[in-house]
C-alpha cells in the first residue's frame, strides 16, 4: 500500500472543500472519503486504489436514521448496515431493504459497512482488482480481458464492448426498486439524485461509475413514503448460502387487488453493470392476474436484452427463475 495522509475533517463543509482539490471522484481518484473502510482499504491494499488523501467521516453527523414530513425515511449516509436491517421502520415498511442488506457480506462486515459506502463499492471482476492485468475500468484504453477470459460472475444487462463487470450490491437493488434518492453536497451546493439516475453504463468510459464529481459527499438516502399494502421480497442466489455476491437478485415491492397486480416495482441484482431496475417487467407485470404465467412473461421482458459471455450465459435463465420465484413468493406472503 502507497503511503498516505489521514484526516478526520471536523465537519461537512471542511470535508468537503479538501475533497474538492480531487481531480476526479472516479476510478484513481486522489482525495478519498472513508466510511466503514470495507471497500476502499481491500483495495488500496491491493494498489487498485491509491489516495494520497483520506479523509475520515465517521466522526460528521450522518449516521441517523429519520422520518421525513411526508412520511418517507431518511438514512444518513454512515449508517450502518446492520442498524438499517433492523431499524423497526425499515423492517416494518421497507422489509425488501432489510431482506437485501441481511443477504449481504457477513454479520462483522455489516456492522462496518455504511450506506453511501454501499451504494459506492466497487465490482468484484477479478481482473479489476489485480493489477498485474489490463482492465479498462482501472486503467482506461487497457482492453477488458474479463470478455474472453473468466466471465462466469460478470454482467448480462447494460455491458459495453469496454466492460462487462456487475455491480455487486444487494443494498442497491433494494433501493432501486424502492425508487430512493441519493443527496449528495458539494461544492456548488446540495443536489438530489434519482436512483436509477446515480449509477453510469459502462459505455466508453467504464472508469466512470457514477455521477460523483470531486468534492461530493453523500449526506444521505431518501426512501419514499411505503405504498400501504405493498407486498416485498428480496431473493439472492448464489454458489453458497452466505458470504457470497449474488449470481442473480431480485427484488419486487408490488401491490395486489382482487385477482390483479396494480403496481409493481422490480430490480435485478448479480446481473447487470448497475442495479438494474426493470420497467420491462413492471409493464407486463400491472394490470395482470398475479400468476405464475404473468410471472414468467415478466422474467422474459427483463432479460430480453441480456447478452452473455462465454461462461455466463446461465445467469440469464438464472435470473428469470429468481425473479418468477421472488414474485410468487411476495403473493404468498
Ligand atoms: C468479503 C466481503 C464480502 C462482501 N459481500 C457482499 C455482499 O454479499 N453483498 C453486498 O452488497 N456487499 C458485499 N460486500 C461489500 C460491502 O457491502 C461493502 O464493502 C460496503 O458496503 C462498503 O461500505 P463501507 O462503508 O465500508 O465503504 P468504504 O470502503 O468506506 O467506502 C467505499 C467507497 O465509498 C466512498 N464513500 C464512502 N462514504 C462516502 C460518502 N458519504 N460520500 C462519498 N463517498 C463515500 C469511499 O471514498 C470509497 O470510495 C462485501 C465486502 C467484502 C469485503
Ligand atoms: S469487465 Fe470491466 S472491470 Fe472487468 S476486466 Fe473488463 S473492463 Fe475491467
């Protein structure tokens, strides 16, 4: 590991205005926020990651978790994950967060892992995080030699000919289908950021992840007022029961009356380059009997454009089943 210098700015805007010296908040960014450390210290052991800059916001006043006026919930950005799955609220009207945050890492690295640091970790390629190897992520106009070498646990929705590397949050995908907002402040003041707006395709520049420019700081999530009578699951399948990054997710919030789905919200996790919300299947999804049939034709809508590698392609049939499943088992309960 680089040498490098650490510091516990004393509030926001000093936090801030260091970071905003960065020249990028993507991949070899100079000034680093650190949360739980879960992502960034894995990485910056292994040379992927190089700050000559840390900056500690552990000790800044982001860690509450609070009802807003309009009945929604606002998660500071270092939160615990282990104090979000069971905060009363969460478990009680968000269960598919709570279900997703539990399916992830371990007990001791929920305890350490924060919101925002979720929302920002990085993939799990195994070329990304060795840098004996070429990788367009790390090191741009390298070449992506995960597409024609191990591809098993890489993307099938949203690749590039640049990149193919999934995004491995559980949390994410929750939150997807959650339609949360990301606040982020910074420099030039306080935005919010839909979701599904927050992550970037890899496209050309797989280097670039997210929305975040240099001095951005996320202060926190906001998780819209729960739609009464919604029903919720989060499935994750993997090669082992625990301690394992999802082959293919679902998570599904949808609302029934009578025989019919009225509204539905679903999200894939283990498949896709960024949380991948499918509005393909919520279209065939409402309006439809809340049926095995209905299940399936949704499945096939969401994974209509997935493309896969050489090793990968089961994930798509994969996926399918996971998200017929998780449906059946959201009217179940
Ligand atoms: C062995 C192992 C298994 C895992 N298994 C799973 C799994 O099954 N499912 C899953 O979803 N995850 C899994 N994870 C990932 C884990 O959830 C993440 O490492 C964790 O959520 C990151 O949070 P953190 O607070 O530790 O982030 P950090 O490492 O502190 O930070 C991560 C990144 O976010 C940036 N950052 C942090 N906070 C802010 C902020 N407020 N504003 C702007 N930037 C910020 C940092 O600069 C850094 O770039 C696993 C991790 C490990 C090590
Ligand atoms: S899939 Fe992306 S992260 Fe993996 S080697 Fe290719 S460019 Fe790098």
């Amino acid at each position: 590991m680089k040498t490098f210098e650490f510091t516990r700015p004393p509030d926001v805007t000093a936090a801030i205005a260091t970071a905003a010296h960065a020249k990028t908040a993507q991949q070899g960014a100079d000034v680093r926020f650190i949360a739980g450390g879960t992502t960034l210290l894995d990485l910056m052991k292994l040379n992927v990651e190089t700050p000559a800059r840390v900056l500690d916001i552990n000790r800044l006043p982001l860690d509450k978790i609070e009802p807003t006026s309009d009945g929604g919930l606002k998660i500071g950005a270092t939160v615990r994950n282990s104090d979000l799955a069971n905060h009363p609220t969460v478990r009680r009207d968000y269960p598919v967060l709570s279900q997703a945050l539990l399916n992830g890492a371990s007990a001791q690295l929920r305890n350490m892992a924060t919101t925002a640091g979720n929302i920002l970790q990085r993939t799990r390629c195994m070329y990304f995080r060795d840098t004996a190897m070429p990788c367009n992520k790390r090191e741009p106009g390298t070449g992506c030699p995960a597409i024609t070498g191990a591809n098993r646990s890489l993307a099938v929705l949203g690749t590039s000919e640049h990149c193919i590397a999934t995004n491995p949050s559980d949390m994410c995908v929750a939150m997807a289908a959650l339609e949360a907002t990301i606040h982020v402040q910074g420099s030039k003041g306080l935005r919010s950021i839909a979701f599904g707006d927050f992550h970037l395709l890899p496209g050309n520049t797989p280097h670039r992840e997210t929305v975040l420019e240099p001095g951005d700081l996320i202060t926190h999530v906001i998780l819209p007022a729960p739609t009464a009578g919604s029903k919720q699951v989060y499935l994750k399948l993997r090669d082992r029961a625990s301690y394992e990054f999802a082959l293919a997710s679902a998570a599904v919030v949808i609302n029934v009356t009578g025989q019919n789905i009225t509204r539905a919200r679903i999200a894939l996790g283990g498949v896709g380059t960024k949380p991948w919300r499918s509005k393909e299947a919520e279209a065939v999804l409402v309006g439809q009997p809340a049926e095995k049939g209905t299940f399936g034709k949704a499945a096939e809508a969401a994974m209509r454009d997935a493309k896969a590698q050489s090793q990968n392609g089961f994930k798509i049939e994969l996926a399918k089943r996971c998200l017929t499943h998780a449906l059946q088992m959201a009217i179940a309960s």
